[in-house]
C-alpha cells in the first residue's frame, strides 16, 4: 500500500484540507504535500497521522476499511461543512426552479 495515496484518499474523504491536517500535526503544509507523495510512512508517523485524523491505525492501512463521514466529528473541517451547506442550498434552489417551471406548464 502506498501511504502518501492513502492519506490523499482520506482526506478526501474525511473533508480534511491540507492545510487543516498540517495544523493539527503542527507542520507545515509543505510538509504535507511531501507526505501525499512519500510511499511508505514510519509506525509513528502512521499513529500521528491517524490521531489527527481521528481513525485507527487499522483503518489506515486496510483500504476497505468503512470510514464515517460525521459531521459531529472534532475532525470535520470547518470548510467542509460550509461546502455541504452550500451544496445543499444550491441544490433545494435547482429544484425550486424545476417546480416552478412544472407549476407554469
């Protein structure tokens, strides 16, 4: 498995920017971009990388591993949730559109 690809998938999915992981490990984020590309990552760089993250280590390294989305979450970006909402209004306005042209045929 590759590390670096992980962590990139993770964040993705974790709604965790770059910028917001190198804050909670208290590095640059240039140090992160170095990571995303790093193939494999030492036992303890995978168990800080995981705390801040706010996974298990075993989540990390199984791929299939389920991994929740909860906004709840101390992890959840700030930035995350403001995208959401945003997606959210924009998509209740697309179909208030579609109703009040179906309301006009």
């Amino acid at each position: 498995m590759n590390h670096g690809n992980r962590l990139r998938k993770l964040l993705v999915t974790l709604y965790i920017e770059k910028q917001e992981l190198a804050k909670r490990l208290n590095v640059s984020p240039s140090n992160i971009s170095h990571y995303l590309k790093e193939h494999t990552f030492s036992q303890a760089r995978i168990e800080k990388v995981c705390t801040a993250l706010g996974i298990t280590a075993e989540q990390f390294l199984n791929e299939d591993a389920q991994i929740l989305k909860e906004p709840e979450s101390f992890y959840y970006s700030e930035n995350a949730r403001i995208d959401l909402l945003e997606q959210i209004i924009k998509e209740k306005e697309r179909l208030i559109q579609i109703l009040l042209k179906n309301q006009k045929d």
